[in-house]
C-alpha cells in the first residue's frame, strides 16, 4: 500500500521545485548571454528547429518559459527533458543546484560532510577540481563536527572583518552543510559546541557581495535568505539549549525568532566569537 503525500509535503516539494527551476533557466541564460525569458524562448526554440526536435516554434509564442523565469511554475519533465539536449548539465544542475546548492540545502545528512572541506584545508574554495582531489586522496584529518565548526567560523570571520580575501560561493554550500549537519546532530545527542557560530557563519556568507551578486544573478537571493530564516526560527522553537544560547528566552516569540534569524550578529559580537573559539594565533586584544 503506497503512502499518502501530505499537502505540506506536497507544497514543499513544488516550492523547491519552482526554485530549481528558476535557477536553472537563469544559469543557462546567462551561458548563452540571453539573460530574459522572451529572448531565451526564442534562441532555445531555434536550436530546438535545427534539431529537429521541434516542427514549429512554439516556447515563445506561448510565453512557457515566463511564469517558470520567475519561479511561478516548475519545468515538466519533458521541458527539462529538452533542455539537456542543449545543455548536457542541465539535468545535474536542476537537481543538485549550483556547486551543489540544492543537495546541500535539502540534501540527506550523510550526504553534507563532503561539502565540508575547510577541516582538510583552509585553501580548499580556491583549488580547481584536480587539485582539490590530490589534497583529498592525501588528507589525513580527522576533525569531528564540533571542530570543523569552529575552524570555518574563524575562517570566515577573519575574511570579513579583515579582507583578507573574497568568499567564493563554496563558501555558502559549506556554511549551510555544517548548519544542518549542527542541526541533525543535536537531535540525536548533546554536542560540545554551542552551534552559534554555524548560523553567524552562514549569515556572514549570505551577506558577502561576491556572494550576494551570485544568488541575484540566479534570481534567488531573497528566495535563500527566508529560507535560511525560516530554518533557523524553527531550530530556535525546537531547542531550549540552542536557543538559550543564541541569547533568548525559550520558547522564543515567532517576532523574537524572526528578529534574531535575520540578523545574528546583532546579538553576538566578533570579538566575543573570538574568545569563544580560543585560537592560539588570535591575539587577546582582537
């Protein structure tokens, strides 16, 4: 007997993929310098023709692909069907997302360590493919959660505070993998980290320009931010430890959740997170 979908799973499972769609129509725009709808549905309606696989132009004379640029409906299966014929990555890209966006925001959990890679090399975001699998082949590190995570949030606050370079946009997908992976863990058993840090983290890299550019570029910027917010605002409600630890008092109120959620570094100061990481290069003035 087939289990029946609830209409919660049911509008979760549009709502993502209206945004994969979204995403992915933007990505290949912006590959073939057509970055609108109405200019897309005309060049991917030619390429159809030479192909083929069309008899007629129809995409933009029915303005198909115009809801789904604006993430008001999601590809059929034929459509994205159609569109790897032009792009071979475009199934990948729809469902994994951009440097494996999709994977790690809804991904399973055993699937976000790998996403994790500060803990093997600080450099990791700035080595191409080849490079960063020699360092892996090689790598002996064996850093648990609690100290992957504080070693990202060192990393990312002294990028911030101090320039010392950009934040590329694996920067984002390991922030949020080291969020969930924080989250998934305290469900299970206590751990020795307060999680703070992982949500600051994430916060600073959503708040990054290179970063910020990006996800505009892809039409998702608000898209991430309230998801993230509505992540975080759950995990508050559902963790008196965790919350008592983000500075507010549980239950937290839904504006008290939201307050904090969109923006953490109101509350916790640099030069506190400092202190709380204990690093031995950082000096006690910093």
């Amino acid at each position: 007997m087939t289990a029946k979908t609830s209409s919660s799973e049911k509008e979760t499972r549009l709502f993502r993929n209206r945004l994969r769609t979204k995403v992915l129509l933007h990505e290949l725009s912006l590959r073939v310098a057509l970055p609108f709808a109405d200019t897309f549905a005309q060049w991917f309606d030619q390429e159809m023709i030479i192909k083929g696989l069309y008899n007629r132009a129809n995409t933009a004379e029915s303005n198909r692909l115009t809801g789904s640029f604006k993430g008001r409906t999601a590809l059929q299966n034929e459509q994205l069907d159609l569109l790897h014929e032009l792009f071979s990555d475009a199934q990948d890209l729809y469902h994994k997302g951009p440097s494996n966006l999709w994977d790690a925001l809804w991904g399973e959990p055993d699937q976000l360590w790998k996403f994790c890679k500060t803990r093997i090399s600080t450099n990791a975001h700035f080595m191409d493919d080849k490079l960063w699998s020699e360092v892996l082949s090689k790598q002996d590190n064996k850093y648990d959660i609690c100290e992957a995570l504080r070693v990202f949030e060192g990393e990312i606050m002294l990028a911030t505070e101090t320039n010392y370079h950009e934040l590329p946009f694996g920067y984002l997908i390991e922030a949020i993998a080291l969020y969930r992976l924080h989250t998934h863990a305290i469900t299970l058993f206590r751990i020795n980290s307060d999680g703070i840090g992982a949500y600051r983290s994430l916060f600073q890299c959503i708040s990054n320009t290179d970063i910020k550019i990006t996800l505009s570029m892809l039409g998702i910027l608000d898209d991430i931010k309230d998801e993230l917010i509505r992540m975080e605002t759950i995990k508050l409600k559902s963790y008196p430890d965790y919350c008592e630890k983000a500075g507010l008092r549980y239950p937290p109120s839904d504006d008290a959740a939201r307050k904090y959620a969109s923006d953490p570094l109101a509350i916790h100061a640099n030069s506190e997170r400092w202190d709380d990481l204990k690093f031995d290069w950082v000096s006690s003035d910093t």
